[in-house]
C-alpha cells in the first residue's frame, strides 16, 4: 500500500481486489474532473496513475488541444518511484480526499 492515510480508497479496496481477480483496470478521472489541476502538474498526475498496476487510464480532454500534450506525456512516460508516489498521493489526499469523495458520490456522467 502506497499511503496508509489512504484507508477507503480506489488503490487500497478495489484494485488489490481486481488484481487477484486477474482483472484489467481502467483508471479514469485521472485530474478529478480537473479539480487536482494546479496542485500538481498533469505530468505528476498522469504518471502517478500510469505508474500504478492499470491496464489504461481515461484522460479526459476538454479541450481540442489537450490531445496533443496527453500524446506527449504519453510517450515521454517513466514509472514514477514509490517514494515520489507516497508524497504526491500524500500531499493531495490530505488536502482533497474528503471533498472529491463527496462530489464523485453524487457525480453523473452526462
């Protein structure tokens, strides 16, 4: 487990879950609907989900022109190290973890 702190979370209930169950995980929402923009880079971002066990991850684009920077980070891709992973996921669950909760609860995809 990356972040203790993180007790009902995606990475700490259900992904160990479907790990076991050999199934392929999407990881979507990937900038919290952009809420996460500006607390961290897209880059940190994309590559913290990327470095963790997914088959994919949906990025949303909003913009037309958020493909071809997606596409760059995309094939500039390094796993990011653990310990970089525990920080990040650290800093940014302490600050928005109870509010993302409470929007994703009641969110629907239109």
């Amino acid at each position: 487990m990356l972040n203790k702190a993180m007790k009902l979370s995606f990475e700490t209930t259900a992904l160990p879950v479907a790990l076991r169950k050999k199934m392929g995980v999407l990881a979507m929402k990937v900038f919290a609907q952009e809420a996460l923009l500006g607390q961290a880079s897209l880059e940190k971002l994309l590559y913290y989900t990327l470095s963790l066990p997914v088959t994919a991850a949906v990025v949303g684009m909003p913009k037309l022109e958020f493909i071809q920077e997606n596409v760059r980070l995309a094939k500039a891709f390094q796993p990011m190290p653990p310990a970089e992973m525990q920080q990040l996921s650290g800093r940014l669950s302490a600050h928005n973890k109870e509010a993302l909760d409470r929007f994703f609860e009641r969110h629907i995809d239109a």
